[in-house]
C-alpha cells in the first residue's frame, strides 16, 4: 500500500495510542498527509513523532467546539479531507447499578455525540473528495459483555450510524463502513483505563481469551491495516459493511 493515499487527507480522532496512532502510522506510510486529534499533548507528540506527515491538534470530542478542532485543521492545512476514522472513544466497566447519569454522559459524549459532530462537520470536505469514513465499533456491541453496558450500547449505535450514513451519503459519493475490533493489545485494556484493579483484569483477560479461536489478542496494527484498505480505492464498491477483526470472536 506504498503509494494508495498519495495526493489524499486524512483525520483520525482518538490518534494518540493504540489503535487510532497505528491506523495514523499505516496511512502515512501509505502516502497520506494525517492529523491526529486526542486530549493528551504527551501521548500526541509521541505518535505524531513516528511519522513526518503526521500532525495532532488537541481536542476532546466530549466538550463544545471539540469536535471542530481536527475539521478545521485539516481545512487549514489542505483545504480538503478525503479520509476520516472515528475512532476516538472511551470504555469503563461498570455494572448497572453503578452506571451514574455522570457515566453514561461521559461515554456518550464522546462514542456517540463526538462521533455524530466531527462527522457533521466533516461533510461538506468529504462531499468534494469523494471520501471515506471508517467509524470504529466493537465485537461486544453484537455480543455484549456484563458491567459494559453503557460501551456496548454506545458502540451498537456507532453501527446503527454507520449503515443509516452508508445510505444517506452515498448519493455524495461518500462511503461510510465500520470496523469491529475484538481484543486488541492496547491502552484502553489496563487495570487504570477501564478503573478495575489488576486482578480482575486479569480474570476477565482469560475469559476473553477463551472467546478467541485463535488463541491471541489482536494487535492494533491488524487493525489498522484492515481500516486502510476501507479507506483505500481497493473498496471501492463496499459501503455500509462491518468487517470484524477479532480473531473468530463472534460478532
């Protein structure tokens, strides 16, 4: 894919770590000029570093005009968009009864109303491209796990989104697809992110595994690669699909 997005623009949200910075890294790699948005300059920087035609700007999708931030620089910079990966979201395992209107805000604010905006926004560019948009979902939105709830319903919308835009936009020749990653080796599976403590990660890291006929977690790479070729002229002719990247995970 050395030279597939030559001459294009993309904007990835939540492109700091984990998945978001390999899917940034895969499509500057193959010739695009990327910005990176998340809410920590540190970890910003650091992937933007890996890459000299990646650049961050830092917004949170969860308050007002974040969403904004990375549309407007990619305008800026190019004055066209052609890719845009909703990938930015949060997960925190919380069982139902502990699931405060505060929770369920904080992760609808930026898995559902952050994604709907930067895509709002990001319209008008993308009807002059021709563009893409990959949203990212999860394999637990079609088969939800306890304490999760709150996620799962959060990334089951993002799929209700996506094949409702697929129709909506493809008049604009605009296609729109999802991707649905299993159990991926990246920052959002710690004892800290998701606010459990090591132990019981740890148990539900087993009882994940036991789900995955190949026997491994996922690397956020595998998933970028599987982005890329969405997002790439190889897809031409797919628009409202969900791929799965879970290793057999049922989705």
């Amino acid at each position: 894919m050395s030279n597939s997005f030559e001459n294009r623009v993309a904007l990835v949200t939540g492109g700091s770590t984990g998945i978001g910075a390999a899917i940034a890294l895969e499509l500057a790699r193959g010739g695009a000029e990327v910005v990176i948005t998340g809410r920590t300059e540190a970890t910003l920087q650091a992937s933007a570093a890996r890459h000299p035609r990646i650049k961050y700007v830092v917004a949170d999708l969860a308050a007002p005009g974040g969403a904004e931030r990375g549309v407007n620089d990619a305008r800026a910079r190019w004055d066209r968009l052609d890719i845009l990966v909703n990938n930015a979201g949060i997960l925190e395992l919380v069982p139902l009864v502990e699931a405060t209107p505060e929770h369920v805000r904080r992760t609808w604010a930026t898995n559902v109303d952050g994604l709907i905006e930067t895509t709002r926004l990001a319209v008008p560019l993308l009807k002059r491209s021709k563009g893409v948009i990959v949203n990212l979902a999860t394999t637990v939105a079609d088969q939800p796990f306890a304490n999760m709830s709150v996620y799962c319903a959060s990334k089951a919308a993002v799929l209700a989104l996506t094949r409702s835009w697929a129709q909506e936009l493809a008049p604009e020749g605009i296609r729109v697809n999802a991707v649905s990653p299993g159990p991926i080796e990246t920052p959002m599976f710690s004892a800290e992110k998701l606010g459990v403590p090591p132990a019981a990660l740890e148990a539900l890291g087993s009882h994940v595994l036991g789900l995955v006929p190949l026997g491994r977690f996922g690397k956020a790479e595998e998933v970028a690669r599987v982005v890329a070729f969405l997002a790439s002229s190889a897809a031409s002719y797919v628009n409202g699909a969900q791929y799965t990247v879970g290793g057999g995970m049922e989705a």
